[in-house]
C-alpha cells in the first residue's frame, strides 16, 4: 500500500531538515496538532471545496500560491484569506528553482509577493519552492525579506496519476506525528485523490484528537 514516491517525498525532507533549519519543515510540538498545506492554488475547480471542507471540519490551513494562479482568480484568493487561512508565496509561474536563474526566481518571487498582497491585502510570511526545489537564492531572499521557507515533512504524492484517496489516507495515517507539516496541492491534477479523502480524514483525526491549524 506504501507508494515509493509518497515514502522518498516524506523520508527524505525528515533527513535533510536538521542540515537546513532556515527552512520550516515540522513545527516542534508535542501536541496532537498537524498543518495542512495546499500547493498550486488558486484553482477553478479545487479551491472553493477545499474551502467548504475545511470550513466544515474546523480546520485552518496553509494555501502557497502562484501569482499567476492569483491574477487569474483574484476572489478565489480572497476568499482564501477571508476564511482565515494564511497565505504563502509559491512563486509567480511555478519553474524548477534548481533550473531557473538567480535573477529570474528572484523576480518571480518578488512579483508574487506583489500580486498577493495587493490583491488578498496581505503579505504572505512564508515561501514554497516549487517542486520542493530548495535553494540558496531562495533562502536568502525569504531571509531579507522577513519571510520563511517553507517545506514539509509528510507528502503522500497527491498530484500522482496512480495515488487514490485510500493511499492518500493510509499514507497520513502512517506517517502523520505531531506537528507534521503536510503538503496537498489545490491542483486538478490532484482532485481524485484529495477531495473524496479530505472530510473523513479530517472528521477522524479529529475523533482522535487532532487539530488542523493554519502556519
């Protein structure tokens, strides 16, 4: 039932982690609390169920947005902020940092910051590489910028043809510890898989006294 790709994507953020702490991977805490957090959005079809299904659980999460995504669907991100979830920059049109110029990543990250805030009217605190592509560029413009970066430490590889809702679950399930920092994407790629499993997944843990906070 353990996918590779799901088992690498959570494994090897949890290695690299005490090597990078610039970064946010897991937020220390002994407490039955975890942070979802959706990637890609805003998107036409995935955003306002997320919305709906967060709402209803009580939960609060994450949303890592592309600045194009964000122009192209302005009250979807509204509507993101006035749920009471944070918003965070993932860059303006999602390249791979690691094949990206300096100058170039530099530029979408600064522009997204701006497309954001001027359209949410917020400035979002925390960065997503694209791809969980990591680099120093993006280290130090989080750093002077008053931002962070944020990475993860549970990924059961959504955006996958072959990951169903039941992965999705038994992956969390299995790998899920206080604190966990879960990344989701707010994709059409990853529809199958995360909306028929959010609210029961949610609805349970919560049974088992988890909560769902936003960063």
């Amino acid at each position: 039932m353990v996918d590779l790709t799901s088992l690498i994507a959570t494994q090897l953020p949890r290695l690299i982690a005490p090597w990078v702490p610039a970064a946010l991977w897991r937020v220390p805490t002994a407490e039955r609390v975890a942070y979802l957090t959706f990637d890609d959005g805003p998107s036409a079809t995935l955003t306002y169920p997320l919305l709906r299904m967060l709402e209803a659980a009580d939960a609060k999460a994450t949303f890592l947005l592309v600045g194009r995504s964000v122009q192209q669907y302005p009250e979807r991100a509204r509507a993101i902020a006035r749920a009471g979830h944070t918003i965070g920059n993932h860059t303006l049109t999602h390249p791979s940092p690691w094949r990206t110029p300096v100058a170039e990543i530099t530029r979408e990250l600064a522009l997204t910051n701006h497309i954001i805030a001027n359209i949410t009217g917020t400035k979002p605190a925390l960065i997503r590489p694209p791809y969980g592509q990591l680099t120093p560029t993006m280290l130090q413009f989080a750093q002077a910028h008053g931002q962070r970066c944020l990475m993860w430490d549970l990924a059961p590889a959504d955006f996958l043809s072959w990951i169903d809702a039941n992965r999705v679950r038994h992956h969390v399930l299995r790998f899920i510890r206080p604190g966990s920092i879960i990344v989701l994407h707010d994709n059409p790629i990853a529809a199958d898989a995360v909306l028929p499993v959010l609210p029961p997944l949610l609805r349970d843990m919560r049974r088992e006294g988890w909560r769902f906070e936003a960063l």
